[in-house]
C-alpha cells in the first residue's frame, strides 16, 4: 500500500487483567475507525483507490472492513475480512468482496475503452480468498443483462441475459491457473480454461 490519505475518527480501546505481569496474548485491543475522502496507492493488482469511505473493526485477532470507493476508476462497494491467528494451512486467512456497476464511462476510467461495442452496463462481483498457506482463489462474475453488446459476430440488445465467469486460481498473489470460464448468452455458449505458463506467471 502507497500513499495513504484521508481522515479518520479512532476509537481504541485496551483491556488488561488485574494480575502483576501481563503479556501480550493477555491483553484484549478493539479498535474502530470511520475513515472518509480516502485514498490509498497499489490496493489491488497494482490499481489505487480513490474517494473512499469506509468503517474499520480491529482486534487481536483480526481486521474488518466494509464500505465503497472508486476502485481502479470503478465505483464499488467492498467488504474485506483478515485473520491475524495462527491458522492451520486449509483454514481462510483473508477473503473479500466487491460489487461495481460498469458503465461505458467508468470501464474508459479503468483503462478499457469499449468504443461502440459497449453501452449501457454491468454488474461485476467478485469474491477473493487466500488460505494460511498462500493458495488463493478469485472469482469474476459479469450479468451482461443490462448491457448492450456489439462485437465481431455477435450482438445483444439491453435486457437480454447474458453472463460471464470465470475462476483465477493464485499463488502468493500470482495468478497460476484460470479455471471455469464461463460465458452464455443469445447465441452463446462458451466454457473452457487456461493455464499460465512460467512467463507469463512473471509478468
């Protein structure tokens, strides 16, 4: 993370045990922040996120937050959970969840420029986590249903169901495998996976 910005209201609270020594593992920390007009650098993927408000639950055993912000130029509302326990390597150390509404305006704010073969939007979620042991999962779910389509050999007009997904298999961080790609629609179906090789994975 680069160039946090913003304003926070804290509160901290610190609880410790009526006995002569005291360490660490007795002591119970609850903190909570109402953070606004924030702004943080490198969030996801390398992408910054702007104009953001969000409420942030820390204790010694974890970190919650939950809120919306203009996420790599996308508006989206976003929860995210960390563990700080020692976990077995099966157990989930983090997961997320964030929702957007693309617009031909806002995918240009993102760095796709759609042209003419976009217009009115989509629905995004995607769901994130990653195990104590590093292997993580990302899941991309796209309702084309309010979009209208318009590329090479295909077309649909706003209000027809379409749907795209696919399921992006990570290792410590690094995209290693795509899997469940999914996309159907008039005319449409599609399904199949991709595997990425040594360099591609570095870059």
């Amino acid at each position: 993370l680069t160039r946090p910005r913003g304003t926070a209201n804290l509160h901290l609270g610190l609880s410790l045990p009526l006995i002569s020594r005291v360490t660490i593992n007795d002591m119970t920390i609850q903190s909570h922040a109402d953070v606004t007009h924030a702004s943080i650098g490198n969030v996801v993927a390398g992408r910054d996120v702007a104009n953001a408000r969000f409420g942030l639950d820390v204790t010694t055993d974890g970190l919650a937050l939950a809120g919306h912000g203009v996420i790599g130029g996308l508006p989206s509302d976003l929860t995210y959970d960390m563990d700080f326990r020692s976990l077995p390597p099966d157990a989930v150390a983090e997961k997320a969840h964030l929702t957007s509404r693309i617009t031909p305006d806002t995918a240009l704010a993102a760095g796709i420029a759609t042209g003419d073969h976009f217009a009115g939007s989509a629905d995004l979620a995607v769901d994130y986590q990653q195990l104590a042991s590093h292997i993580g999962t990302v899941g991309l779910d796209l309702d084309l249903g309010r979009a209208d389509i318009r590329i090479p050999m295909w077309h649909k007009t706003a209000g027809q169901a379409a749907h795209a997904s696919a399921t992006l298999d990570l290792d410590r961080g690094q995209i290693t495998n795509v899997d469940h790609l999914q996309a159907s629609g008039p005319d449409m179906n599609v399904v199949g996976k991709a595997q990425i090789g040594p360099a591609m994975h570095r870059n």
